[in-house]
C-alpha cells in the first residue's frame, strides 16, 4: 500500500514539471510582450538607394516637476545613424510645436543678460548734448561701418558620415532647441518634431507620436510622511 502511494506521488510530480515545461515553451511567452526601456522617440526610414537613417532616443532635457511653460526653450538629445554609403547632412528641422528650432551650444544654456544691462541708462539718454553749432569737419567725416558679427555667421553643416552616427546633446557641445513653445510642456507629454536629410529622407513623429520629456536622472524626494488629522471626540477611543 505503501509503495502504491510513493509511486502514485512520484507521476504526479513528474506530470506537474511536464506540464509547466509545456507552458513555458509556448508561443505566448512573456519576452514576447516586452519592450524596450528606452524612453525616448526612436525611427528607422529607408533611404533611397538602401540603406536607412534613423533618429534613436530623442527626447526633451528634463526641466524639472513642472516641464516647459509656453514660450519657454527647450533643448533636445537625439542621435542620428547613417546606415547608406553616402555621407549625408542634416538640412533642416522644425516642430509644429515651437516658433523655431535652432542649432545651439553649450552658451546657449548659460542665463542671458538681463534687459536692464542692455538698455542704455537713463543718465546718458537725458544729458543734453554741448551747445553750439556743430563744426563742417564733423559733419563731413561719414561714421565706419559696423563690421558683420560672428554670431550671424551661417552655423556648420551636420554632416553624418556613411555607417556612422551623429550625436547632438547637450554634453556633446550642440544640439537643437525649440524655441518658443507654443504650448505648456509637462512631465508625460512631449512635442513634434520633424527632420529632413540631404538625400530625401525625411524623419517626422507619427500622428499621436510626440518627442518625449526625459524622465529625471534621479528619482525626486518624497514628502515627508504625516499622519491623519484627529476628528473631535476620537482621542482615547479603543482598537
């Protein structure tokens, strides 16, 4: 009777391990469902002549809770692949989302000068000029002319050599910037974007597809814990 049991416990074993075997060699696995952890809008779009261009994990530099208020500058990080066998540059991009998007620099992050160092002071504007007429010498000398800024300057191509990659973030030394916002930018949301290449290719986000806010490098504080608020006639009451 014994030995009817042991063996009788023993086939059950095997049966459920059998059966569990079975499971996990199914065709609905749960790899099957997972996806990648990146954030970021990611696309691949082949190219005319083979190959293909894509954008990998561009996202908006996180601004902190709040996000981007309207009218605000918000800088991308995206890299950009060239899978063809022709170098190829990055003509033009733009967002539906902002006035303009513009090549910027790591100056571009530092805080601009505030107006009142711009506008020239009242005690220079209100001084009168020196009495007397003006001498004919003076007036005939014409004024130099002002020598074109650097800053106007036409920026460098993006050139994206074949089989390599482009990066433009903000620890890279230039990236693109959306310049005045058109709409608040919150954490969870995100904007559109569009990218066209000198071989034709065009990269764009999908309808209900944004360029996403990055989440924080580290995770917020969490507020402090506080207990319950007491009601009236409560205290001393038993458990």
């Amino acid at each position: 009777m014994t030995r009817s049991i042991t063996m009788l416990l023993a086939g059950g074993a095997t049966a459920a391990a059998l059966a569990l075997t079975g499971c996990s060699a199914g065709m609905n696995s749960q790899t099957a469902d997972q996806v990648a952890a990146v954030p970021g809008f990611s696309l691949t779009v082949p190219g005319p002549n083979g190959g293909s261009v894509a954008v990998r994990d561009a996202m908006l530099v996180y601004a902190g809770p709040a996000g981007y208020a309207q009218g605000a500058t918000a800088p991308l990080q995206l890299r950009i692949f060239n899978d063809t066998q022709q170098p190829i540059t990055l003509d033009k991009f733009e967002s539906n989302d902002a006035a303009g998007v513009k090549l910027a620099t790591a100056a571009d992050l530092k805080a601009s000068p505030s107006p009142a160092a711009e506008s020239p002071s009242p005690a220079a504007s209100k001084s009168p000029k020196a009495s007397g007429s003006p001498s004919p010498e003076a007036e005939a000398s014409p004024e130099p002319e002002a020598s074109p800024s650097p800053a106007t300057a036409a920026p460098a191509k993006l050139t994206i050599p074949p089989a390599g990659y482009l990066e433009l973030t903000p620890a890279s030394g230039q990236f693109l910037a959306l310049t005045g916002l058109k709409k608040p930018v919150p954490n969870g949301e995100g904007v559109h974007l569009k990218l066209t290449f000198s071989n034709g290719v065009v990269i764009e986000t999908p309808e209900r597809t944004e360029v996403p806010l990055a989440p924080p490098l580290s995770p917020e504080p969490r507020l402090p814990a506080t207990a319950p608020p007491t009601r009236p006639g409560t205290e001393g009451e038993g458990h």
